[in-house]
C-alpha cells in the first residue's frame, strides 16, 4: 500500500516539532486540541464535569480519552500505548570545560544509542528549562555543536574497529575558546545560556534544565520514488504519530478509548511518567470515579480490556539478514508487524493476537509477524510493563525499521500510514 503524499509530509513536520519527549508531548497537545479534545489539570478535583474527549499531561508524557454517551455494564476499555522518547546524548549539568582551544560540554548516554552515528554530525540543543518563578520553557537551539571522530591517519586501528570511551570521546564541541567561550556555566555563552537566550530569557531566571544533544539534520523522504523515510527518532515517533493519527480519526464506540504515551521506556520506564509508573493507573481510575464505580467495578472495567503497545520493530537488513529469524523476516514496506517472544519480552500471547488480526482486517492492512533469532535475545517494549501493571490482555506491534537506534534510523512511508489504520481499527472494536 503507496504511503499518500500527505501522510507522509504531515509526519515529517511531526518529527520536526518533536525533538524531545516534551516537545513531542506539546505536538500531541496541539493535535489534539485542533481534533476537539480538552485539557485537564491533574492537580485538579475531577468531577461529573470531565470532557467526554480529554487529556492529560505529565512532563513528557500523555494520556488522552475519548469516553462513551453512556457507561454501561458492558463499557469496555481500549489503550493504544507508546513511548515518546529516544535513545540520545543527554547534556551533564555543570559539566563545561575548555581543552586544546576548544569549549566543550559534557554528555552522558540516555539509553542504547548506536553510539557511532553519532560523531561528525550537526547537534543542537533541546530540552526543557525551568524557570525562578517555576514555569517550564520547551527550547530548541540551531545547529551549534558536534562531536568530532579521530581522524584514520591518527589511528590506523579505526579502520578496522571504532571503541567508544563514554567519558572521553562523547564530549561535544561547543566553539573555540578564542571567543571568550572559557567561562564557568552561567557565562555569557554556556549552553545554559545560550538555551535561556533562544527563549529571551538570561541564564541568572533558570533554576533548573534539563538537555539534550539532538542532531540537527531535518528527517526527509528518500529512496528512488521517496518511499523511505530517513529521520532521527522513528524510535518511536513512528509508533507515536500513527497512533495519534488513529485515535484522533477513530470513531466513538460503547467502549473507552485511550491514548497512552509514555516517558523514559528507553532507560527502563521506572518514573512517574513511565509505563512502570502510576500515571496510566491513576487516570483510568479517576475516570472511572468519575462514574461512581467502586472499586470492584473499575476493576471490572479494566478486565474487560486490550491494549495495543506499539515500538517499532526490526525490519530485515538488507546485507545482515543473518541476525535474524532465517524464515520470519519482515521487510519495509510490508505493512505493520506483530512482535512475538516466546519468553515474553512483548506481550503478545493468542488471546491479544485475536484483536490485532481483527483490528488489521477491519482496516483492510496486511500485517507482518517478527521473532528473534534464537541466537540474538533482542529487545524489549513497554507490552509486557502495561501487561503487568494493568492486568489488561496487551499485543506488542510496531513499524519495521533498519538501523534502530542510530542517529538516522529508516523506515517506509507506507508503513506508518497503514499502521494508522490498524490503530483506528483497533481502537474501534467491540
């Protein structure tokens, strides 16, 4: 199935506004504000009052609803679940320095990036700043960093292997100290305050931070009829967007619909705005207080639910295709795939299998299955946290990518589209 034109550009400009999880929490928000749904204030009483269609935020993090006429003894619950942030180079507070004429910053890994694409490549910062009178400023900078590779002729053994010290090859080059860059944090020209700069802010208004490296190359169509897309984050702003897309396009039903997109699934998902966490918990059942149930009803409730968890999956490699199941290898642009595990590292089981297949059938979208190789344990999702934290029946799925983790990661455009449909078909079963 062709990727339409508009799909795909309108994902592309997603990926733009969403360079971190909290960006990506301010695009939802602006999406889903401009489909009709209403803001709720956590830190508020809800009451009878809650909008049918609404949503909440939590830091990077969001959960949004779209609720029934009329709850009744067989109201059921739908959650499409995914994650908003990527594995990436997290800016150390206090930690600039100057070497060899150069002003640098210091990094520390979020998560499992591939850590070799990241050198030679333009970084800007993003993140988010705290202001003295506590507001929050999302900030995003220009290309103004990068983190230089030793050259071959330095060290011959880099044609052969590339070994990457954490602590002395991922500091990011800032400027040359010639330009008065040598300053403690808090001068005129640290990052700090280069962030507060782009907001109109000084360094002295920001009581806290926290920052991000983030390649600073714009994600693009290519391929010989631009069937490709190639973009930093398609982990997992490519489960991210079609799930957006889905719910906001799915009809109502006699059942709840949720959208449920979570922080910090790359380092564990273990804080409050994770799938671990209590934010999820905590909604459904103030909604369900919303409707008087008793805890035994929203226990009920729940139980009467399915959930689709979806991080993207690994596509087949075009030249390492041994790393993979020998016979199962799903491939870009075969349309949305099912994650298996047998020791169950995705949620998958038959029962949860039943909506997924449903789901792609109603959508009219040929799916794809993935199972590790034998000898290649692979990776987790955050299916098996909302499995177990929620007691709810989870299928695991995702977008077939190459390159996962990079700091340019592919997938086909057609793919997201009819992974899409499939989250509008899922959200819509009885």
């Amino acid at each position: 199935m062709p990727a339409s034109d508009a799909h795909a550009t309108t994902f592309l400009d997603f990926v733009k506004d969403s360079p971190t999880s909290y960006h990506a929490v301010a695009a939802i928000s602006a999406r889903l504000r401009a489909a009709g749904f209403v803001e709720v204030d956590e830190t508020e009483r809800w009451s009878d009052a809650l909008p049918a269609n609404g949503f909440v935020r939590r830091d990077g993090a969001l959960i949004a609803w779209r609720q029934p006429s009329d709850w009744t003894a067989r109201t059921a619950l739908r959650v499409v679940a995914c994650h908003t942030d990527s594995p990436a180079l997290k800016v150390k507070p206090v930690g600039e320095f100057s070497r060899a004429g150069f002003r640098l910053a210091e990094t520390e890994i979020y998560g499992g990036p591939i850590l070799a694409t990241w050198f030679d490549r333009d970084l800007m910062i993003a993140g988010r700043l705290i202001d003295t009178e506590g507001r929050t400023h999302l900030v995003r900078t220009p290309a103004i960093a990068r983190i230089p590779s030793l050259a071959v002729h330095l060290d011959a053994s880099l044609r052969k292997d590339l070994s990457v010290d954490a602590q002395r090859d991922l500091n990011a080059v800032l400027g040359l100290e010639a330009t008065g860059a040598s300053g403690p944090a808090g001068s005129a020209d640290s990052v700090i305050a280069v962030a507060a700069a782009q907001l109109g802010l000084d360094a002295d208004d920001v009581l806290a931070e926290e920052l991000f490296f983030v390649p600073a190359e714009e994600p693009a169509l290519i391929g010989i009829h631009g069937e490709l897309v190639a973009s930093y984050r398609l982990d997992n702003l490519a489960s991210v967007f079609p799930e957006l897309i889905g719910f906001t396009q799915a009809e109502p039903t006699d059942h709840v619909q949720v959208l449920a997109a979570f922080d910090h699934e790359e380092i564990g998902s273990g804080t409050p705005s994770g799938a671990s966490g209590p934010f999820l918990p905590q909604v459904l059942r103030r909604l369900s207080l919303a409707h008087g149930h008793d805890e035994d009803a929203h226990l009920a409730w729940v139980a009467r639910g399915a959930a689709l968890s979806a991080d993207v999956a690994h596509g087949v490699h075009p030249v390492r295709s041994d790393r993979h199941d020998p016979v199962v290898q799903p491939r870009l642009g075969s349309g949305p795939v099912l994650k298996w595990s047998a020791p169950m590292r995705y949620a998958t089981d038959a029962a949860s299998t039943t909506y997924w297949v449903r789901a792609c059938k109603s959508a009219g979208v040929e799916h794809q299955v993935f199972v590790n190789n034998n000898n290649v344990p692979g990776g987790r999702s955050l299916g098996p946290l909302l499995a177990t934290r929620l007691g709810i029946r989870t299928v695991d799925a995702g977008v077939p990518v190459v390159g996962m983790h990079s700091a340019r990661e592919l997938c086909a455009a057609s793919d997201l589209e009819g992974f899409a449909l499939v989250t509008k078909g899922f959200l819509e079963l009885d």
